[in-house]
C-alpha cells in the first residue's frame, strides 16, 4: 500500500504532465489566413437562382467558402472557382460537407439565370447569390469587399474591380480563415480538412 507522501508525489506527477502537456498542446495550424474572432463577415442574406433568401445559417454543419465575384471576370473570378472546384475533387467524400457560395457584385448583369447556369459549371454543387444594389453594397461592407464599375466602351460592356479573396466559416458558422487570391487548391484541400476535423 502507497504512503500519503508517494500519493502526493504520484499526483504532483501526473498534475505537471497534464500541465506540461496542455502547454505543448498548439491550435491548428493553417495555410490561409486565420481571421477567427474577426469582427467582419457575420452573415449575409441574399437570393439564390431559385429566388429563396439564403443566410449562412442555410448551411450550418458545412464548411462555407464565400467568393465576390461576377460572372463576365476574365480572369480572377473563373481561375478562383476553377481552383475550388479542383479543391473540391481533392477533398473526395469530404466535399460533401463543403459549400461554395459565389457572391455576384454585378447583380445589373448576373441575373438568377445566368448565375444558375455559371456557378454550377464549374461544380454542380456551386451556388451563385445575389442581391439588389443596396443588398450587394451591404453585403460586401460586412466583409469589408470593395468593389467599384469600370466603364468600357459600350454601356454593357463595362469590368468590375473587386477585391480578390476568399472567406471560410467553419461547420458552426464563424468566419475562420481569409484565402488570398492565387494560393492554389492544396490551401484549400488543407484547411478545409482542419476545420472539418474539428479545428
């Protein structure tokens, strides 16, 4: 039978591998990043090609990856959904708790049906949403996307600057991660796995 003195030593023991393990312990460790405890990118609420309001409440218990774009980019937009979409073959069964959410900021031209048709081409599991000019604006202050018509030479025929970036809510709805443009689909593949795991 064990003393009270080699009880109190044994438990004195065993306290500090739990301390010392708890201080050796480290969070997650992404690519992207971290942006948890942000004071931006709350919610959203806007339309989807079928015309029902969306909110990222929608979507709890996945993975959301928010992008601002519009369909008639020629070059970041189409690259970015690209890359997710390469992401999403990646990630196998996993994708199935992932949603990709692409926020037109040109909601004059992108209408439902040319979003139903677009988002999804790149993977049927896409949904394009949009808003009316005062949903839009609103939408990109709460995540801080600045966004601005660039004439061309027909009135129709205009670009749009916007910032290039993509925001990622975990399974619970909190804003986690910003993926800058251009850092490829193993960023995603990576971090999503994280967040899915519990992260």
């Amino acid at each position: 039978m064990l003393g009270a003195g080699t009880l109190r030593r044994l438990w004195l023991i065993l306290f500090a591998s739990l301390v010392l393990a708890a201080c050796g312990a480290s969070g997650p460790s992404f690519d992207a990043s971290d942006v948890t405890g942000s004071s931006f990118g709350h919610d959203f609420a806007l339309k989807d090609a079928k015309g029902n309001t969306r909110t990222l409440a929608d979507f709890r218990g996945k993975a959301v990856v928010v992008f601002f774009g519009y369909t008639q980019c020629p070059d970041v937009c189409p690259a970015t959904l690209a890359t997710l979409a390469q992401a999403m073959k990646e990630l196998g069964s996993d994708a199935d708790r992932v949603q990709v959410l692409f926020i037109t900021v040109d909601p004059e031209r992108d209408t439902p049906q040319l979003l139903a048709q677009y988002v999804p081409a790149f993977d049927p599991r896409f949904l394009g949403l949009y808003g009316d000019a005062d949903a839009t604006a609103r939408t990109a202050k709460e995540f801080k996307v600045i966004y601005q018509k660039v004439p061309g030479p027909t009135p129709g025929s205009y670009t749009m600057d916007h910032s290039a970036g993509s925001y990622v809510f975990d399974p619970t709805g909190r804003l986690r991660l910003f993926v800058s443009n251009g850092q490829g689909a193993d960023v995603f593949v990576h971090d999503l796995r994280e967040l899915l795991n519990g992260a």
